[in-house]
C-alpha cells in the first residue's frame, strides 16, 4: 500500500511576506478516496518557533471542530477521517489558528479551502421513463421532432457529467431497423434518412474520371412529377442517385415502377444516357386494428330453456390491412360472463364469430346479460392503439319460461260396450298437481260428438248413444287441457275408447232404494246413491264405479248427478223448482264393461225453515187416504149388517118349520 500522504494533491503557496496575513492554503482530495484514514492532506506553515499554545481548527458553519478534518499537533499536517462526497459537500472552508490557553491568537488565522474532487459516481437519469411522441405523416427526415432530457449529478462542466445519447433498440424493426436517428449530445431524435431511402444506384461512365465526360447526373423519368398537394411518392438526388421517399403517402399493396435516366456531361445538351427502371413494391405493416362493424346489437331475447349450443348471435369484424397474416384476429368476452355461460367460436380466417349458449339459463338468476366481447389482431399490432370499434355489446335478455299443465297420465284409456246409455261417466282427467292452478277442460276432435267433457272437473261422460261404434273398434280424441290463469299455456292429450260387445243380458234393474226427500225450491242439500248393493265386485273393492242420470230427457234436465268416489254418487235437483211430488230417477251405473239401471225414488217436497217436508204428497207407503178409511168404515158397517140380517131370518124361518123335517134340507141359496 502506497503510503496514504503520497496520494494527495495538494498546492502549496510559500509565504511570500513574513509576518503578513498568510495566503490562503487550497488542497484537492479526491471524492469517496478508498484507502486508509486518516489521510494526511497538506503541511500547514506553522511557525517554527511558537512551539507553546496550540493549534486550533474552526470551520464554515463551524463543521470543521466534530467534522471530518483534523490537525496533526506533532507534525502539523492537515488530515482528513473519512471518505467525502462531493454531492453532499463539495468544498470546505477551514481556518487555523494557534492560541495560548487564555485564547491569545499567537498565529493566524490561515485559511485552508478544501475542494472535494469529484468521481463518476452519479448515474444519468432521463427526466421521464417513457416518452410519448406522436409524429405525423410527412414529417422530413433528419428535421428534429423531439428531444430527450436527462441529468447526472456528477460535477457539472466535467466528463462526469457529460452525456451522450444512442439508440439502443428499435421495435418493431419494420418497416425498417433504423427509422429514426439520435443526434447523440442534444438528443434530438428525428426520422431517419437511411429509413426513407429506397435505393442508391450506382452508375460507371469509363471517360476520364473528374472531367466532364464523366459528370453524371440523374432524372426520375416516371412516375411524372405529380403537382399534387402531397407532392411525388418519390424523390431522386440527381447527384448521388439515392432515391428516397417523398412527401406523399404510400399506399401498402402499391406496386411503383421508377424510370431513371442518367446522363453525362453533367446533364449537358449533347450528353450520352441510358435508363434503368426500379420496380418498388409497397409492403404491408399490422397498423390497422380489427374493428367490428358494430358497436351495439340490438338487444336479444333467449327462452329460458334454450339449449345449451345454441348460436345466440354472429358478429362482424373487419381489418384494413392487406397482408393476410395481419387480419387474423382474435376474440374474447371481456365483461359480463363470470359465469362462463356464453363461449365464442370463429375460424381463424374469418372475421365472423358466433357467440354461442353454453350453460342453462335461468331468469330467477340473471334476468338479462350485457356481453362485452373485443376483438384483437393476432399479430403484434403497430400504430395507435385500439379505438372503441374494438368491442360490441351484445345485450340478452331471458325469457322466463313456465312449463305446460301437467296431467295425471300421459295418455287415457277406457273400454265401453257399444249399448252404454248417454250420460255414462266415462273417466276424469285430473291435472297431475292437484294443488295446481285449475284447468279448463275441451275436446279437441270428437268429430262424431259421442263425449263430452266437464270444463272444470275433467269428467267425460257419453254425450249421446254410441250409433255406429262397432265392437274391437277404437276411438281417439284429443283433449285439450289449459291453464285457467294463463290460456296461453296449455297441453294436449289423446283420450282411447275401445268399444265393447253390449252384454248380452239385458241391463238389470236393481231394487229401488228406500226413498229421500228433497226441498223444491232447491235447496243445499242432495241424496247419496250407492253403487248396486250385493255386487261381489264392489264387496271386493275391484275398481270404481261410474254414475250418470239415465237417458231420460226429462230426468237429464231435472237432476244432476256427479261421483263422490269409487262407490256413491251424489244426487241434487237440476232445476231451482221441480214438481213437488215423488220422482224415481233412473241412474245408469258402469263397473267395466258391466252395465245396471238402477231406479232412486227421491220426493220432491215444500220445506220448512229446518228443511223438513211441510206437507205429504202423494200417497206415502204404509199411510191410509181418508177415502180409504172411510170405505174400510163402511165396508165394516156393511158386512157386519149382513151379518146380522143373516142371523135373524135363520131364526124366524127355523120357528115356522114343521118339526120332521131336517134342517139340512134347507137349499143355501136361500140364505142369500
Ligand atoms: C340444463 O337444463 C336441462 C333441461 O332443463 C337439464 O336436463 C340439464 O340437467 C340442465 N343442465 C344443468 C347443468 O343444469
Ligand atoms: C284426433 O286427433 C288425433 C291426433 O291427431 C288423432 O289421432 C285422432 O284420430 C283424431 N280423432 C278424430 C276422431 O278425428
Ligand atoms: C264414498 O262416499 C260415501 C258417502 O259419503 C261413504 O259412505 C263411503 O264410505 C265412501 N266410500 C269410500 C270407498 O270412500
């Protein structure tokens, strides 16, 4: 290690006067020094003799005492403890003085300047780390359009801080690697001329080089110089035959084919020339983005049960560059589908894309959906960034779908005999819910008008004799079921009725049952009927019975008769007054293909506030008329007279009689 005081730099000015002020001591050190401390910094010229008092250091803004300088009393070298840094001090005024201890000045005060000297430690900073520079088309090349800004906190005025600026990297490298130059002190950037020089021809003329023979000078032939606005699409230097671009824009796909002429003598009259032709082609860069033909569709209605798969929409996008790897695009749903409930589709080629149903909708869960769908080139793109034509919006909105009424069966059966009297209950079409909302009931088809259908309960009876229907035939209506709060929503069923042999028996007529009465006017009350009593079938419970009023017009208009359940009906008058009298209501009961007539004597009466009978009527079962009681009276009467009438002529007669003669032979009729 060299020896830490032969490393300083220092400039010693002798005392000129002796007993004058002393000049002031400058000593360099340099800046953030890696050697050993205490680095010794200059001899400072101490009086020889003054060897009582000491030696006292004091700075500027008093650093000098705690700070980082010191004087060595044995030697009286300056000397500095630690590494300085210019940046954050890069001078130090310093005093010396040697005083008695009473503070008696016995020498000084030199003054000492400190001059931290600087080292390359500070690095260049630009004053931004991205600048954004718009450039317009027609700018000149190799005029500046902008200029770069950067700083070094290094001494100011040295190499330290001396900047020097480089194009590092350009991306893309298209349409050329050097399109702009840097001029490297100022940081002026502007376009290049290399970037718009297309080519540089180069011509030899044999004649004796530097006369006039061989003075060539060029000409753009073709295209014509255009008077345009723009002005030419190119420009030949006529002396170095570079041909650059002009001001006019170029158009991507152009093909350009240049006439040039050469000529010697300097373009002289009398010159010899030849022309050679360059043929330019104007390729494509990806400056244009996709953009859809839209920005918002109308919005969409999806049912809510619509597949999964199914094309909601199709979109458009277009791309105005030519070269086909730059119109590729790509797409995406940006917003709106955290789900996953829409997926889009395209070829690659093609600037169609289907969004397409991928999952089921649901009203309840999102009543509408607003899509965001974007669209990218697939290529590195180069120019602005995308404008808004880059998306569209897509707005669906869910149709709540409510299902059709639900019916018990899917389809019903029933067997008739071909003799079923009208008015037979044939089955009852219930809705498979009962708690459902209600249904209505109709016949689709019964083209021959053989049924007939109750709107509200669903019961189908025979409208009218089965004329026509042949045994082992087979009937299908269909019946339309809908729901009473919503007509719209409605279903259809196929009802089949195959026709039976009529039994060969003549329909039984059961035993009357024990009759009822009924009030006229009607009132809320109605009679039960049972099924036939002692059917071993029913016993067994195998299967319902069916009730409807026989064929009887008069019975159908004065009675009504509807199932209670399996086995009893229930029987009610038809009109608000039927004649007050006993009826016997004939009732058709079924029980498969069984037939029997039964006959129910019901008595219609005038009633009471409690809804008893007011009056009898008619002649009731085991009550006497008057009439008769009075003619079994009489009839009494009578034969008790021809009794007694009897009785005493037999006596009168057997007093008159001659004793010998026998009673017995008296002729009877003479009784009479
Ligand atoms: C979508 O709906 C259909 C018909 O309603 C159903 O069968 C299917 O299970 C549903 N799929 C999902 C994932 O819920
Ligand atoms: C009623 O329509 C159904 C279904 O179309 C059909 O099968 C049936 O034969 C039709 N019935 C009559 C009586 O036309
Ligand atoms: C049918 O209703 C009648 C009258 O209400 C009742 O007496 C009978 O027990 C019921 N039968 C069945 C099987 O419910």
């Amino acid at each position: 290690m060299v020896p830490a005081w032969l490393q300083l730099l220092c400039l010693f000015i002798p005392q000129a006067f002796p007993g004058a002020q002393p000049a002031e001591v400058y000593v360099d050190v340099p800046e953030n020094y890696g050697g050993n401390f205490p680095l010794y910094l200059t001899k400072l010229p101490l009086p020889r003799k003054e060897t009582e008092g000491q030696i006292v250091l004091s700075g500027d803004s008093g650093v000098a005492a705690e700070g980082p300088f010191a004087v060595d009393p044995e030697s009286g070298f300056l000397l500095v403890t630690r590494a300085l840094d210019r940046e954050e001090q890069a001078e130090y005024q310093l005093q010396v003085t040697l005083e008695t201890e009473d503070g008696r000045v016995l020498w000084g005060p030199q003054h000492v300047l400190v001059h931290v000297k600087d080292e390359n430690d500070q690095v260049p900073h630009f004053s931004q780390a991205i600048y954004k520079v718009q450039l317009s088309q027609g700018t000149r090349p190799g005029v500046p359009f902008f200029f770069l800004e950067a700083s070094d906190g290094d001494a100011p005025g040295t190499a330290n801080s001396d900047l020097r600026f480089h194009i590092l990297n350009q991306a893309p490298s298209q349409p050329s690697a050097d399109m702009f130059q840097l001029e490297p002190q100022l940081g002026a950037l502007a376009l290049s001329p290399e970037g718009t020089k297309v080519a540089k021809l180069s011509v030899e003329d044999a004649d004796a080089p530097g006369s006039p023979n061989s003075h060539i000078v060029y000409r753009l032939l073709s295209p014509e110089p255009e008077e345009a606005a723009e002005g030419r699409v190119f420009e030949l230097d006529s002396t170095s035959g570079s041909v650059t671009l002009g001001a006019a824009p170029l158009q991507a796909g152009q093909n350009i084919l240049l006439q040039v002429l050469v000529i010697d003598l300097g373009g002289a009259e009398g010159g010899l020339s030849s022309t050679c032709e360059i043929a330019v082609m104007i390729t494509d860069i990806n400056d244009h983005a996709p953009e859809f033909t839209t920005s918002q569709i109308e919005p969409l209605s999806l049912p809510e049960d619509t597949e999964p798969g199914t094309l909601v929409t199709t979109l458009m996008a277009t791309d105005a560059d030519l070269e086909p790897a730059f119109r590729l695009m790509d797409f995406a749903i940006e917003a709106g589908d955290v789900e996953g409930t829409f997926g889009l589709d395209w070829e690659p080629d093609s600037g169609h894309v289907l969004l397409r149903l991928l999952k089921n909708l649901s009203y309840e869960a999102a009543p509408s959906h607003k899509l965001v769908v974007v669209v990218r080139s697939v290529a590195e793109p180069v120019g602005p960034d995308p404008g808004p034509g880059a998306t569209v919006t897509v707005t669906v909105l869910v149709e709540r779908v409510v299902p059709p009424p639900q019916l018990d069966q899917e389809s019903y059966e029933a067997s008739v005999p071909v003799s079923t009297p009208a008015g037979s209950l044939l089955l009852t079409i219930r809705p498979s819910d009962p708690m459902s909302s209600p249904l209505r009931f109709s016949l689709v088809n019964d083209s021959e008008g053989w049924l007939c259908i109750e709107e509200v309960s669903g019961e189908v009876h025979i409208a009218r004799a089965l004329q026509g229907a042949q045994p082992g035939d087979m009937y299908t209506v269909l019946v339309e079921a809908q729901d009473a709060d919503e007509p719209t929503l409605s279903t259809s069923v196929a009802l089949v009725i195959h026709f039976l042999k009529a039994p060969s028996a003549p329909i039984p007529t059961l035993a009357p049952e024990p009759s009822q009465h009924l009030c006229t006017p009607r009132q809320d009350r109605g009679v039960v009927v049972g099924g036939p009593r002692g059917d071993p079938d029913l016993a067994g419970g195998h299967g319902p019975y069916s009730f409807a009023l026989g064929p009887n017009p008069t019975a159908q208009r004065d009675w009504r008769l509807r199932a209670l359940n399996g086995s009893h009906a229930y029987l009610t008058l038809g009109l608000h007054w039927v004649e007050p009298r006993e009826h016997v209501v004939p009732i058709v009961v079924s029980h498969h293909d069984r037939v029997w007539q039964i006959q129910v004597p019901v008595i219609v009466c005038r009633c009471n506030v409690e809804g008893q009978c007011m009056r009898k009527v008619g002649r009731m079962k085991g009550m006497p008329t008057k009439l008769s009681a009075v003619g079994i009276l009489v009839g009494t009467l009578i034969a008790i007279g021809i009794f007694l009438i009897l009785i005493f002529t037999h006596l009168t007669l057997a007093r008159k009689k001659d004793p010998d003669q026998p009673v017995d032979s008296v002729p009877l009729k003479a009784a009479v």
